[in-house]
C-alpha cells in the first residue's frame, strides 16, 4: 500500500459501501465498453480513495480490470485482518497467561515473605526475651543457670520429675529446697516468671533474705499471693492452688507490682521497691525465717516448679504473653 493509502479497516469499510454499485456497473461497462472515468468515478466519486493503485489511470483502464484489482485487493485485506485478529488474539492471550503467572507467582511470594516475616517477629521476640535476663533455669536435668551469668542452683532434696516442659523438680513441702545464687536478684524493677503446680495453700514460693531482713525478697501464698519487699508486704486476690499448671509472673517496679497468671494480668498492686533488693540468701520451695535458716514446716512449697526466669527489668504485657505461649 502506499504512503497516502488507508487503515484496512478504513479501506474495507469504504468499499464494501461500494461493491454492490461496482457490480451492477460491472455488467453495464461489460456491454457498452465504456470508459471508468465516467461511471466507476461517479460511483466512488464521494470516497477518498483516488490514491489506491487499483485507481491509478484509471481512464485507461477497462471496467473489469479495475473491478478484479477492487476485489483482490479487498480479499487480500481481508486476509491481511484476519491475520491482525490471530496476532491480537494472541497477544491478548499471552497478555492472560502472563497475567495468571504473574498473579500465582506474586501469590507464592507473599506467602514466602510472609512467612519470613513471621520468623524475624519470633527472632526479635525471642532476642527480646533475652534482654535483661538475668538467670534461666529449664530444670531438666539440674539446676543450673543456662542464661550465661553462671547463676548454678544446688538442689537440697527436691527431686526430678516430669514437668511441664521436659523434667522439673518436685518439692515434698518438708525439707526439699533449691538454693540459688544471691545476686540473681538484684536492682529495683525486676521480673520472676515460672510455671507451678501446686494444690498447697500456705508456702514460699521464693525467698530472699539477707542479714537484717529474712523477707528481702518473697514470693508467698496465703493462699493468695503476698508479694513481700524489705520486710513489708501487700495482700492480693490471686491463688493457683488447683493442682494445675500454670504461668505465673511477677513484675515488680518502683511504685507498682504487676502479677499474670498464664499470660494475662490479674492484678496490679500501687507497691514496689524504691531502693534496690539487697539479697544475700536466695531460696526456691520455702520461706527463710533467718539467713539460709529458720525453715518452719508450715511455710515449705509442696507441689512441682518449672522453667524459672529471672529479669532484671519489667517485661512488657506483649513479653509476657508472648513468654506464656513459648517454652
């Protein structure tokens, strides 16, 4: 096609307008031997087409020659279309497939990413839960401070059983008891967390004495629990003596206490410490009436201790829970 000449689509449209009045034309030349530029022009004259070949001189040309030139050119833009249609149905094809791809793909890596993110979120909190941890105690298989700071327990007759997470150690609310490193509990604002079982009413659950002071640091049940600091103490509503397992958490900060119990708040005391704890005894299953003594059988812990932490900083309510749900 020329430089001047039309779109198909344009071509087609103009001359299938046309044709019928080509053919009947068509017979009339055939017969007369007319020239084109009488009758085919006249037919065409208000079309825009003077530019294609097949119109080119055409007063020399005879009328059946011009009409085959109309016609071949006509079936070969019709060929010419369907083939433009075949190449559009393609690409729009492709255009579905690549789509589809893109979309699947997309959605595999979202679950990819997901699925990262959720692993970085469990890195940071389990490095979060590392932070300011001052003793671990998994009580597996002893009573040693896996956190690093060497804070190592000596058992004093409490014995290995099954626990919540692995083995823990069982206390016969007599004469077992864990005796721990003083400096484990040190500072102002700190966190104990540990998992308990218990159907005892009246204990220690943790003890911190030093030479003028035998309830530095206590950690009682009345059955309720009474957290004591520098020889005072406040009463709460709190008790787990169910013969269940549960998460118990004690946050303590300069003007307040905070207690959980499985990973939710129960209740929150206006009492905390405003002088750093200064402990010199530390004990598990029992309550010091003196430094490292004075043990009387009504205040020793009957039941099973697991999985100690010790912080020395108050973990958030989000830590805590998220504390409960790992081991």
């Amino acid at each position: 096609m020329s430089a001047g000449a039309k779109e198909p689509e344009n071509f087609l449209v103009g001359f299938a307008t046309a044709l019928p009045s080509l053919r009947y034309y068509q017979e009339k030349l055939m017969k007369k031997r007319v020239k084109l530029q009488a009758a085919i022009l006249a037919v065409i004259a208000s079309s825009s087409y003077a530019d294609e070949s097949c119109l080119t001189d055409v007063e020399n040309k005879e009328p059946l020659e011009v009409f085959q030139c109309v016609e071949a050119k006509l079936n070969h833009l019709q060929k010419q279309m369907g083939r433009q249609q075949s190449i559009i149905q393609l690409i729009e094809q492709l255009e579905s497939d690549i789509k589809y791809y893109m979309n699947r793909r997309f959605g595999q890596l979202e679950k990819v990413i997901q699925a990262q993110q959720a692993q970085i979120e469990a890195l940071k909190m389990r490095l979060s839960l590392t932070d300011g941890l001052v003793a671990y105690y998994p009580f597996d298989s002893h009573a040693n401070d896996v956190s690093g700071n060497g804070h190592h327990g000596e058992v004093h007759g409490a014995t290995l059983v099954k626990g919540k997470f692995g083995n823990a150690y069982s206390f016969n609310g007599k004469d077992s008891r864990i005796k721990l490193s003083a400096s484990a509990i040190q500072g102002i604002e700190l966190t104990v967390n540990l998992w308990i079982k218990t159907k005892d009413n009246d204990y220690g659950l943790v003890s911190g004495a030093n030479q003028s002071s035998e309830n530095e640091y206590v950690i009682y049940f009345y059955p309720f629990l009474a957290p004591h600091y520098h020889s005072d103490y406040k009463n709460t509503n709190i008790s787990v003596s169910d013969n269940q397992w549960h998460s118990l958490t004690v946050v303590t900060k300069i003007a307040q206490t905070r207690v959980y119990v499985d990973g939710l708040p129960k209740q929150t005391l206006r009492y905390g410490s405003k002088t750093p704890f200064k402990v010199e005894g530390l004990w598990l299953g029992g309550e010091q009436d003196s430094l490292n003594g004075g043990w009387e059988l009504s205040q020793q812990f009957e039941g099973i201790m697991d999985e100690l932490r010790i912080y020395n900083r108050a973990l958030t309510d989000f830590e805590i829970q998220n504390l409960y749900k790992q081991r």
